[in-house]
C-alpha cells in the first residue's frame, strides 16, 4: 500500500521552506551587480521602464512597478511580448530601462520582446534565475535570483527571490536607506513567515470552489500570485482583484459563505481595507484576513514590525505554506497540477 501524501511530503513545501537562505544568498551574491546598476540608473536617468514576464513572474513584475512609481516616480508599463512574437511591431524604447524577469530565461515570447527592447534602445535588465540562459545573455546587466533548481511546478522560492531582487534593485537605485534595512531583514522575517500557522484557511477553504482574493497597492502583486497558486494547486477558482475595484463588478457574486482572502499591509493602501472587510461579512463571506492590525474574519497570523514594503513578501510566504496544505487536503499533488509543465514556451 503506498504512503498517502503528507503535505511536509512535497517538493513545494521543501523549497518554499528554504526561501529565507535564498534571499539571504542572493543579497549576498548580488550586492556589488545592484550597486553599480542603482549608479548606471541614476546616471542613465530612464524616462520609463518596461517590465515583460508570463506567470507568476509578471505577477512580480505588479510589485515592481508599485515599488518604482512610488519611490521614483518613474512611469512602469507591462509589455505585451505578442507585440513583438506575434505582430512584429516595432516600438520606440530608446532610453527606457527594459526589465525581463524570468525563471528559465528561455521563453521564446520572452526572448523576442527582449531583443525587440535592445535593438529600439532599451536598456535590458534580466531577473533570471537560469544565470546561463538565453535571456542572460542577451541582457546588459543579469541579476541573478540565486534561487537553485526548483523542481514543483508550482514555482514559489523563485517568486519570492524575484520579489527581493526587485526590492534590492529599487533600494539601490533610489539609495534608499529604510528599503536597505528591509531587505536586509528579509531573509529573518521570511523565516519567521514561514512559522506560522495558516493552517485554519486551509481548513475552511477544502470544499472550496470559487473565491477572491484581495489586496492593493505594493500587496496588489502577491494578491494575483496567491489566486494563481489556488488554481494551480488546488482546483480552486480563485480570482483577484484590487480592493478599489472589487467593489464595482466582482461584489454581485459575492453572498453567504462565499470565501474571500484579505491581505493587507500596513501603509497608505490601508485605507478602506476595514470597511472593505465589513462589506464582505455583511454579505455574508467566509473571510479571512492578514494584516497587522487589520481585523475582521478568521485573522491569519502575520509577522509585526516589518517594513510594508516587505509585508507583502511575507505574507506571500505563510500563504505558500498553508496552499501546499490545502492542496494535499484536496486530494492534489501540488508538485504536478494537472496540464501544466514546469516551463511554458509561448511564441
């Protein structure tokens, strides 16, 4: 009789445990390369930046343009790579900072739009976890997420890894000395992250079907991750949305025992989030939330005084541990989703 599945079993629960010594890696593996890319920007002085990934790797990129257009006021678009895989446009990129991010580096969609980037102008930067990859080598500057392989196809050490490498990027390019300290306290609380219990979501959420998850600004990237990984994990329908839209459209189908998942750090995006929460309960909604200080439904722990601009890391990182959960409850090997492949090579 072969063993059921535990969920400390997988290889998800396995390498999104180590992201702590990823990050903690990567700070040290990066620190000169992003020292001296923050001095080429500020000399460079981009009039804009372009961000282009598929996946959870795009959802990284949302974080990416939250953390640059509010700490330096810099324009972040997303590029549509079937501009240039598919319509062969070309677009006027000359003195724009071009950010790839990628696990595998090999993405032909990817590839294409990169190199379209480089011969308009574009600065190409590459967040690349395969540090000999295509990708990389056609980048002017690789940051290297130093994450390893990771063999889930479920991919969570490399998002988080994507995460700190944009923070360290920002942090340096700007000189800000508060962002330093919070990537420097990255791989501390993301171990601490990684300890607490979940467990309760996972419970409420077994015979889910269709849910929200929710967040806003700098948490609004690991809001969309988080709906991903329910649907790749676990079967669940899970959409996600913006606490300032979920209120037009999304909230008709929201009634009793309808799951939703708030989370929430601490900083200007909060306001509205409490009376967000309320609206939900009174209609009803199983809702679950995570936040410092944020009340209201099953309140998931969360890890206290980080900086915000690292909150949403960490909680991305409790939730990791919790889906791995629900998958196994569910009956899923959240290693092998069902149709899915590890990398995804659209043209």
């Amino acid at each position: 009789m072969s063993k059921k599945l535990q969920d400390s079993d997988t290889k998800m629960f396995a390498e999104a445990g180590t992201a702590g010594a990823v990050v903690a890696r990567q700070i040290a593996a990066t620190v000169g390369i992003l020292a001296d890319l923050g001095a080429k920007l500020r000399e460079m002085k981009p009039r804009a930046v372009v961000t282009c990934a598929r996946g959870s790797s795009d959802h990284a990129a949302t974080y990416a343009k939250y953390l640059i257009e509010t700490k330096l006021g810099l324009l972040v678009s997303s590029a549509a790579p079937s501009i240039a895989s598919v319509y062969a446009a070309r677009q006027m990129l000359e003195g724009t900072l071009f950010i790839a991010v990628s696990q595998s580096g090999k993405s032909p969609d990817l590839l294409l739009t990169a190199e379209a980037a480089k011969a308009s102008g574009a600065f190409v930067v590459a967040l690349v976890n395969v540090a000999d990859s295509p990708l990389a080598k056609l980048a002017d500057v690789v940051v290297p997420l130093s994450a390893g392989p990771e063999l889930s196809v479920a991919a969570t050490k490399s998002y988080i890894a994507t995460l700190a490498a944009i923070l360290g990027l920002v942090a340096h390019w700007s000189e800000d000395k508060e962002l330093m300290a919070a990537l420097e306290a990255l791989p501390r609380n993301l171990e601490a992250a990684w300890g607490l219990d979940w467990s309760g979501a996972a419970e409420r959420l077994i015979s889910a079907r269709n849910m929200f998850v929710i967040g806003r600004g700098l948490g609004f990237a690991v809001t969309q991750e988080a709906a991903l990984k329910f649907k790749e994990t676990s079967g669940i329908h899970a959409e996600g949305f913006s606490a300032a839209e979920v209120k037009h459209g999304p909230m008709a189908i929201v009634g009793h025992g309808f799951p939703v998942l708030v989370m929430s750090q601490k900083d200007e995006s909060r306001a509205g989030i409490p009376e967000l929460v309320h609206d939900f309960e009174a209609r009803g909604a199983a809702v679950m939330t995570a936040g410092v200080g944020l009340k209201g439904g099953l309140e998931l722990p969360v890890v206290e005084g980080a900086h915000p601009a690292i909150e949403p890391i960490l909680f991305i990182q409790s939730f990791y541990r919790m889906v791995n959960r629900l998958s196994v409850l569910r009956g899923y090997n959240p290693d092998t989703p069902p149709h899915l492949n590890k990398v995804t090579e659209t043209v």
